[in-house]
C-alpha cells in the first residue's frame, strides 16, 4: 500500500477548470426550456441560482443545449474488461449463466492496479457521452483465494481514485455477497473473492462511509447482490440497521433479472422475488430493484406504490437475453426508473434511452411510449425521467437543472451534423434516436468543467493505462 491511498485521492490528470458562473443561451429547466440564463455555483459544486442573465462576468458561455448531466445508476466497472469478449457461443444453451462464468474467469485475474485502470478508463468514456455521477455496485472486495487485502477496503480505494481522476462523481455501493444461491451454499472458485458475512460488510460500510465524507463530489449506499446471494434473516437484518445507523442513504439489489431466479426463489421461499421483498421488507424510495425484468403487474404496482426505482440496464439486458422489463405499465403506474451502463458494454446514456424506448415499441407495435402526460417529444420524456430516477437512486435529494441540485450539466454539440438546424426539443430527440458519434460537446460535473469541445484532458492516459492492463490480464487468464 502507497502513501497516496492513505492520504486520500491522488489525481493523475490536470485539474479540472472550477466553473462558479456559467451563461447557457438555451437550457432545460424543470418547467421547460428557457434561454440566456445564468447558472450561479458555489464552492461545493452546487446550484445557487438560476436566473436571466444580466451583465455579470462569466467563466463559461455555452451555445448549444444545455441539459442536466444523466445519473448512471448501476456500474459494474471491472467488466469493462470484458466487453466485447463473450460474443461466442458457450456449449449448450448461451444465457446469462453462460457469460458469469466467463466474466467470473476473467474476474479473478484482477488486481487493485488493474481494477484502477479498468474504472479509470470507462469512468473516462462514461463522463464524455454524459453521465455525471455513477453508481458503483462493487462486490470485487478480496484478492483471488477470498483473503482480505491488508486494507480491506483496498479495492474501494482504488475506485475512488478512478473517479477523481476521471471527473465523474461516484456513489459506492458496497455489495454483501455470502451465498452462491437460495439454498445458501458456500461460494465456490472465483466467487470466493466476493465473500463477506454481515459483521464484516458492516467494517466495510464503515469505511466507505468515512470516505465518502470527506469529499463532495462522493456518495455511498447499501447494496445487496440479490435475493439468492443472502439468507432472508441477514437481509432484514441489514435493513432494520440501515432505517436506525443509514436512514438517508440509497438500497440496490439485483432482483427478477433471470427467469431462473425466481423459479427457484418460488421453490425456496414460496413466493415470486420481489414479491418476497415488498411483503418481508420495508421497502420505500430509498431502494433501487435493478433489472426487476420478470414481474407481475401486482409486483409492478407494489414496486410503483413504494417509491421503489427501478434500475434499467438496455444494452446489458439486451446482450445476455435478459428480456424485457414492461416499462411503459410501470411508468403508468407513477414508477420511476432510471438507466445503467451495467456490464460496460456500452457508456454512452444515449444509447441506453434510445433501446429502452426501442423495446417498448418492439414490444407493443407503437411508437413514441416513454414520455410524460401531455409531453410531444420522447428524447424529453426519457431524459426527464432518467434524471430524477436515477439522481434518487444515487441518493441526491434535488435533480435537474434548479438551486440546491449537483451542477452537472451537458451541453450538446450545435455543430454536429446530427444536430444542427434543430430545435431544442429536437436536438434532444436527435440525440438519442439518430446520433451515432458522440455529439456532446461540454461536461460540468460539481461545477468542474471535465469535458471540453467533446475532449476529456485525461484520456490518452487513462486509455494507455487500461491497454496495458488489458495486455497483463490477457497473459494471465486460462482461455
């Protein structure tokens, strides 16, 4: 262990520019768009005020539109390893089992200086295509063989560093992972570096915690793996202490990802996942139920009722055969939902709204669903849906473009041909349903300018890094 994880966050890139005023011509607001205003931020990275501008002095004018940063709120960033590398067919069925064992193979070769590289890199490409914060569910905790780091929150260190380097704003979520399924058996093979029993992921939280505080631009969480990875006892444990010790911090667990899984969640605890969870479970709007692909519409209409966020991973769910989560009936219902980059084959939010509305419309021979009542535009609808979701998720109190939220802003390109010579409304919708390169052309995340005209002053670096990881990882995992 170096002295830099002990002094806390050590930064490999430039400094970011800190932006305390900024001029936008045309801007999303809560209640609508809205031109030449200015954004007033203080020391923290927050809004202070929004207002018409006047003849202040600015650091910043921003031309084209101006809309809030998007939170991804379900990251597994070790996998960007893997991506692209399970596209051939594993003997017998290929399904989600399938790829884990792959993804488990290559888990097990990774080190805190690779887990470093690999997060540094796609927190990289995350905050260039537009997410401003991410939620990391983090179970990669112990070294190969399951023994604890001399630090043991080791490995979260090094995500914290990735972060700060990148720019992007990170909510930890360590994951309490025990079992390998229902019938609570052991964790086997590379499984074993995911092990912590309830006494120690409270250390670990503890730790996280004490980190998180000390930055502005940090958040943590609760997570648990799944239904099938704890015993029903240390769950409502843990809740129980989190309503007295961690009453206003967020809740994630994977839930109804695989058909599988609520087979035999069926067969072990007699009821359906989430059903299991909104009957023994206070359940409310501090959880996040990420995947929740297969429910009923009685599990869809507890989830609605309680506030619950549903976290929606297209592009992930999409490459493992996940299926289709019924989107538009939750959104009916008064849900909310909020999208990830998951498994990191993709870190670009654009990408993941426009699949999510594509499923929507595959599924329901219609175009056009995931918008508000009374909304004309759907690039609107998803955003404005994905940014209060997912900033809820990631536990901030105040999303979007208002006085007391994180100022996290996009500014998309005017100059790109697959936006130019549109409205606003237009150039959002353009942005997710027809832009195939990156047209974002400005980052601001806490108030700290991060990506300049479609350029982030740390990539090169973080991309050297990575390809040199890549290369070690590549020489040590069995094929």
């Amino acid at each position: 262990m170096d002295d830099r994880l002990d002094q806390g966050v050590r930064t490999q890139v430039a400094a970011f520019r800190t932006i305390r005023r900024v001029r936008c011509e045309q801007i999303q607001l809560a209640d609508g768009w809205a031109r030449d205003q200015l954004l007033e931020i203080t020391a923290e990275g927050l809004i202070a005020d929004v207002g018409p501008v006047g003849e202040e002095t600015v650091d910043l004018v921003l031309t084209g539109p101006v809309i809030p940063g998007i939170p991804n709120l379900h990251s597994h960033a070790h996998q960007r390893a893997l991506a692209g590398l399970t596209e051939t067919r594993t003997p017998g069925k290929d399904d989600f089992w399938g790829w884990r064992d792959l993804m488990y193979r290559v888990n097990n070769a990774i080190t805190p200086d690779d887990l470093e590289s690999i997060a540094r890199c796609v927190f990289v490409e995350m905050v260039k295509q537009g997410y401003t914060v991410v939620a990391e569910f983090h179970y990669l905790h112990h070294a190969p063989g399951g023994d604890q780091y001399v630090q043991m929150d080791e490995m979260s260190q090094r995500l914290w560093i990735a972060a700060e380097d990148a720019g992007i704003s990170l909510v930890l979520l360590p994951v309490l992972y025990t079992y390998g399924g229902f019938d609570q058996r052991p964790l086997g093979g590379a499984q074993v570096r995911f092990y912590n029993n309830l006494e120690n992921y409270l250390i670990l939280l503890d730790k996280v915690r004490k980190a998180a505080d000390s930055m502005a631009n940090r958040g943590y969480g609760l997570a648990v793996h799944s239904l099938r990875a704890v015993a029903p006892e240390q769950l409502t444990a843990l809740d129980r202490i989190s309503r007295v010790d961690y009453p206003d911090i967020p809740f994630h667990i994977h839930v109804a990802e695989q058909l599988n899984e609520v087979e035999e969640c069926i067969a072990l605890l007699g009821v359906r996942p989430v059903q299991w969870l909104c009957h023994e479970i206070d359940v409310d709007h501090r959880w996040c139920f990420v995947h929740a692909t297969h429910v009923n519409s009685r599990e869809l209409e507890s989830m609605a009722e309680r506030g619950v966020v549903v976290g929606l991973c297209p592009t992930t769910e999409a490459n493992l055969g996940d299926g289709l989560f019924p989107a538009t009936e939750f959104v009916a219902l008064g849900g909310k939902f909020g999208i990830g980059s998951d498994s990191q084959i993709c870190s670009n939010p654009a990408r993941e709204l426009q699949l999510l509305e594509y499923g929507q419309r595959l599924k329901h021979h219609r175009r056009a669903l995931m918008m508000g009542v009374g909304e004309r535009h759907n690039g609107t609808g998803l955003v404005q849906w994905a940014v209060a979701g997912g900033g809820r998720a990631c536990g901030r109190l105040l999303t979007g473009i208002t006085a007391g939220a994180p100022a996290d802003l996009i500014e998309l390109d005017p100059d790109s041909p697959r936006l130019a010579v549109r409205t606003t409304d237009e150039a959002l919708d353009s942005w997710i349903f027809s832009a195939a390169d990156n047209s974002v052309r400005t980052v601001i995340a806490m108030g700290r300018e991060v990506v300049t005209e479609g350029r982030h002053a740390g990539e090169a670096a973080a991309t050297e890094k990575f390809l040199n990881t890549l290369r070690r990882l590549a020489a040590r995992s069995p094929k």
